[in-house]
C-alpha cells in the first residue's frame, strides 16, 4: 500500500534542479505532497515538471543571494500552495578548496551569500507563516564540514557551521510551538556539489568518488524522509551522516 505520509502537506524546496533538492522534491511528491520546487536554472524546473506531471508540483525561479528573488516568491503562489509546511532549505554550494591564504575572495563571498544570507532571508520570509499556524519543519541542509575542519574547507565549512548554530537557534525561538527544525549535516554524497566546487572539471569531481560507495541523494532524502515522518512531538535537532567508507582522519603535525 502506498505511504501517503505528505498527503496535505506543502513543501518548500530550495535547490531543486538536482542532487538532494531534486531527490526530495522527488520523495514529497511520491508521498503525496505538494511542492515548490525552486532553483536558477528554470529549464530543470521545466523537464522536472514534464517528467512528473502532477498539479502538486509548482516550479518558480528562485536565486536565493537575491533579495529581489525571494520577495517575489511568496506572493506569487497560487492559494493551494502558499501554506507552506515544510521548508526544505538546500540551496546552497562549495566554491573551490584552495588554502584561505590562496583561494578567491569572490568565492568565499558567494558561498556566504548562497548558504548563509539566503538561507536566513528564506527561513524568515517562510517562518511566521508557520509559527501562524502552529505547524511545520524547516530542514537545513549543513553538512559534516560544519563540526570536522580540513584542509581548503575555510568558508565552506564556516558557513555550514553557521546553518547548524542557527538552526539550534531557531529551536530555542520556537519552544512553545509545534515548529520542529533540524540540521542536516550529510558527507560524502555524489551529486553535481563537486562539480560545482571545481568549477565544472569532470574528471576532478569524479576522483572525489572514485573507489567509495558514496551516498546518493535519494540516500539523504530518504533519511529526511524520516525525519519528517517521526512522531509529531519529536525534534531531531542535528542529524550527521555519511557513506561507511567515509571516516576521521588524526590531527595534521607540523614537524618542522
Ligand atoms: P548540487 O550541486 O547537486 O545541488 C545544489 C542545488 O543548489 C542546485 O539545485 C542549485 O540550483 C542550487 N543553488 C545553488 N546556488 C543557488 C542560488 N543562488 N539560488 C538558488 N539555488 C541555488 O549539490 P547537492 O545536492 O549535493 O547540495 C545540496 C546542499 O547540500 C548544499 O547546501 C550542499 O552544501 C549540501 N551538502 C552536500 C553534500 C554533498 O556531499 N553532496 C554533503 C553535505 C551537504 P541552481 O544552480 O539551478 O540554482
Ligand atoms: C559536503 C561534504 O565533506 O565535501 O558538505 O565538505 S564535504
């Protein structure tokens, strides 16, 4: 019998045109959920929505580092979506993983603006909506590089952190309602991210997996997934995952 765990639920998803966004805007869809899945690149919005053909799923062109962008989009849903009750909140991207005192300024700019600055405009354009009607779940998409640093992680790691602080943060605002909020903090997982990161050299992204049985992006949605099915009066506050041929590394010594 098919698990209609979204049925009546509205979700927001950032990001997507493809890795975890997809993969949930994917999972919610198939529960019987409605979505609105956003991202820059409309033409994945278009083929996901053709591929889906379903009047649950509503697709808008959304640039998250654009105030612009985000104001626009809640006034422009239609009534059967604007209720919005989970916030999948993905968007986001590593630029590069060069040394700090070497890597480009403009990068570590645009990570902030994507992961930190529009994460926070979203989350507080979406949350008095919910607050309003004492429900809903925010997702926040931080990452493994918010607790463990390495080497090239600087501003990439730093904003991830910022996620997993804000996120418990928001937890400490939102006692007293039925608001659940909780930092996804995955690692290793095989989606365009390192592509990204190397600035669209293949070969490059492909080594970072090569040899590992890495995560997939329906792996990390299914574990969402999960989350969002618990139990209405528990809050999963961070939740780290990784592939099991993913580990620790000791301290790095200078010995000089
Ligand atoms: P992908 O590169 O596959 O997906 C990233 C998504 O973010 C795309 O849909 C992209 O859409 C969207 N995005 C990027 N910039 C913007 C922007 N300015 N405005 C709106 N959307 C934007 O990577 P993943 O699916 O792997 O990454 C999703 C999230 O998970 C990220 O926050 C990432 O940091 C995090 N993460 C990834 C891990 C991994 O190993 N893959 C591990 C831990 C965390 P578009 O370009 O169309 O705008
Ligand atoms: C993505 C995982 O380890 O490349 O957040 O930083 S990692």
């Amino acid at each position: 019998m098919a698990d209609n765990w979204a049925e009546g639920r509205i979700a927001l998803v950032t990001g997507a045109t493809s890795g975890f966004g997809e993969a949930m805007a994917r999972r919610l869809l198939a529960a019987g959920g409605h979505v609105i899945a956003t991202g820059r690149r409309t033409e994945r919005l278009e083929n996901l929505a053709k591929a889906l053909a379903t009047e649950r799923l509503l697709t808008r062109e959304l640039d998250v580092t654009s105030e612009a962008s985000i104001a626009a989009l809640l006034p422009s849903l239609p009534s059967a979506f604007e209720a919005i009750d989970i916030l999948y909140n993905n968007a986001g991207l590593a630029l590069g993983l060069g040394k700090a005192h070497e890597a480009s300024l403009s990068d570590w700019e645009t990570m902030i603006a994507t992961n930190v600055t529009g994460l926070v405009r979203i989350t507080r354009a979406v949350l008095p909506g919910m607050v309003a009607r004492n429900r809903g779940d925010v997702l926040n998409l931080s990452s493994v590089a918010a607790s463990y640093p390495y080497p090239g992680g600087n501003v990439y790691g730093a904003t991830k952190a910022f996620v997993r602080q804000f996120s418990l943060n928001l937890r400490a605002d939102l006692i007293g309602t039925k608001v659940r909020v909780t930092s996804i903090e995955p690692g290793m997982a095989e989606t365009e991210f390192s592509v990204v990161r190397f600035a669209g050299d293949q070969e490059k992204a492909d080594n970072v997996y090569k040899g590992v049985h890495a995560m997939s992006a329906d792996d990390v949605a299914l574990v969402c997934e999960s989350v969002l099915k618990l139990p209405a009066h528990i809050n999963v506050n961070t939740l780290e995952l990784m592939p099991v041929q993913q580990a620790f590394g000791p301290f790095a010594v200078d010995r000089g």
